[in-house]
C-alpha cells in the first residue's frame, strides 16, 4: 500500500513516480516559518500547477514531495494539486537536521527519540491536518559525525518506522553521514530496505555506494539534470553491472516554490530531465525499457510500500 494526500492505493497503481521533487520550500528557521494563508496557497497551486500538468503529459503517475515540516510543509496545497492533476501525491512526516538543525524547533531539541516518534507516528495514526497522512518519514542530517539532535533523529525515525512501517527517507550527501545512518538502523533492528540514501549521488566513493547496497539500502540518486547527464549515465550503468539495479531511486530534486519570494521572481525548474535528457541516453546506450521501468516503477512501489521491516 501506498499512502497518498488523497487516501491510500496499491503499490501496483502507483506507476510512473518521481520519487524526490518539491512544490514549496521555506528555508527560513522552525521559529520564523512564513504562515501560509488561502491568498498564498492560490499563488503557490497557480505558479506550480503547469508543471505538474507537464509531468502528467509525460506519463508520470505519482510524486513523492520531500519538503518536511518547518521547511514550509503545506498539506493543503498537495491535496489541491493532486485533484487539478489526477496525480497521486505523497507527502511525509519526520524532522529536517541538515542546515545546522534549524529547521528543528528549539523548543523540541532536547526531546528523546521516543519523544520525536511519538509525534511522528501521531501524525500517521491521526493525520497531519484534515485526513490527510504521510505516506513516509523523511529526515535530515547535517554532513560529517552524527550530531545528538541528528542521531536523536534517526534513532527516533527508526521507531516511527517499527510503529507505522512508513520508509524513511534520510537526507545525506556525504560518506560518512550516511553510514552513521545506516548503523542506528541496524543497532535498532530495522531492515535497510526501509532506509532510502537522500541524495547518495553525492557520495562521491563508489565503495560506499556498494556497500550500502550490499547492506540493503536503497540509494536515491535525485540530482538528475542538477549534474551533466552523463554522470547519472554512468553511475546507472555500475550499478547495473554490480547487480543492484533494483535499489536505485532517481528523481530531479527540483521545483520549487520558494515561500517569501513574490510569485513573479519565483525561477522554478521543472521535473523534466530524466524524460527529455536522460532517458533518451539511456536507450542509446542500449539500457532497455525493462530497466527504465524498474527505476520509474517497481522500485518506487517496492520503497515506499508501507509494511514494517524488522532485521
Ligand atoms: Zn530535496
């Protein structure tokens, strides 16, 4: 199962997914939040709704938006865009560390991992705001050793997932980060098939790479078209080679509204790359539709089907 902005569908229906894209971001801290009112809703569906229209020409099926809360998080918004397009939107709960952790309230950050779960798996169990639930768990830490409110995090993500059996997909980019990560999983007895590597193109030791994969990972490379195209080519064709194409996640990180900024100066990049640049390398380099589709499809499906995954 799958859990949507708009109720739950089988993984089988989820189809064509881009599995890391944003309508809205604010980056400013947990405490200064910019209140999002109806007047900024309307700019914000109007501003994004042709680019998701565009990805729904393409083909696309569903879209998993990584924005948490108090990084401008607007339920609201995805459910309007999801019934516009007829795309199944999927949104998250969990807490962001990554920027110094201030997109983690003050007030919570002496709080114990049971503390933060609680929250998290209350937002499953009673949903976010107006019916709607997460459909994962999505954190962040900051790059280099865990500090304590980023492994209070993942330890707390671990939890939340053992309660709800949502993944958790956890920002990184860098080596060492990711495998603190991937060890609280383990120390907490959670199956790394419930852990998805943010951003693990920018793990730049291919080692590390295999060696998450071989634990059981799922490694999301998400910088499509943020890169030249061939970096992505080649990375797809290693892991091919390796045998582990059925951990991969691909997705553009792009959009995105940024909440602050008038509607007219607004330079969003659309979800496009991977149909217009990258797939059509792909074929030339005799990478089949099988391969395509697992990338797009089956892997999406088996990532963020909602079951628990105990070691
Ligand atoms: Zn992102």
């Amino acid at each position: 199962m799958i859990m949507t902005v708009r109720g739950a569908v089988d993984r089988k229906e989820i189809g064509k997914s881009l599995v890391h894209e944003h309508i809205l971001v604010d980056f400013s801290s947990a405490e200064e939040q910019i209140v999002i009112d109806d007047n900024l809703r309307n700019d914000i569906v109007e501003v994004m709704l042709p680019y998701l229209v565009e990805i729904k020409e393409l083909g696309y099926n569903s879209f998993f938006e990584c924005t948490p809360k108090y990084v401008g998080r607007d339920v609201k918004i995805l459910r309007i865009l999801s019934e516009k397009t007829g795309l199944n939107i999927i949104t998250n709960t969990g807490f962001y560390g990554a920027g110094e952790d201030k997109h983690v309230p003050k007030k919570y950050r002496q709080l114990s991992p049971e503390d933060f779960a609680e929250m998290w798996i209350n937002e499953w169990k009673n949903s976010i705001e107006d019916g709607i639930k997460p459909g994962f768990i999505k954190t962040a830490v900051n790059p280099g050793p865990l500090n304590d409110i980023d492994e209070k995090l993942i330890r707390a993500s671990a939890f939340a997932h053992l309660e709800t059996g949502l993944t958790v997909a956890c920002h990184t980019g860098e080596k060492q980060c990711a495998l603190e990560v991937a060890k609280i999983f383990e120390e907490e007895k959670v199956d790394l098939s419930a852990l998805i590597i943010v951003h693990a193109d920018a793990i730049e030791d291919f080692d590390v790479h295999l060696e998450l994969l071989d634990r059981g990972a799922f490694l999301e490379y998400d910088s499509v078209g943020g890169r030249p195209i061939e970096y992505h080519l080649n990375l797809i064709e290693r892991v091919i080679k390796e045998g582990f194409i059925d951990r991969i996640l691909i997705s553009h990180d792009a959009g995105w509204f940024t909440v602050g900024k008038p509607k007219e100066s607004q330079n969003i990049r659309p979800y496009t790359d991977i149909s217009y640049k990258l797939i059509p390398k792909l074929v030339e380099r005799n990478i089949g539709e099988d391969i395509i589709n697992r990338l797009l499809v089956d892997n999406p499906g088996e990532a963020f089907d909602i079951k628990v995954r105990r070691r």
